[in-house]
C-alpha cells in the first residue's frame, strides 16, 4: 500500500497531463474549424 502512495504522483500527474493534451488539441481543433468556417460563403456550407 506504500509503494502506492510512491507512485501515486506520477499516476495522476500522467493522467492529468494526458487530459490536458486531448483538451488543448480538441480546443484547438474546434477553434481552427469555427475560424475557417466563418471564411466560406453561406452557400458553399453542406452542413447548415
């Protein structure tokens, strides 16, 4: 059980650090989309 408590740092810390990744990447993603959505003409948008 203390090897645990050893260890239980760089078990959060990866999964945290993990999560920020994904986070940052899908914020990124959505963004850039919204950004070059906006450039498109109305008419040219197949999904509105």
């Amino acid at each position: 059980m203390i090897a645990f408590f050893d260890d239980a740092g760089f078990i959060l810390g990866g999964y945290i650090a993990t999560f920020a990744a994904i986070a940052a990447f899908a914020w990124r993603a959505i963004s850039s989309g919204r950004r070059l959505g906006k450039q498109i003409p109305d008419d040219d948008k197949y999904w509105t």
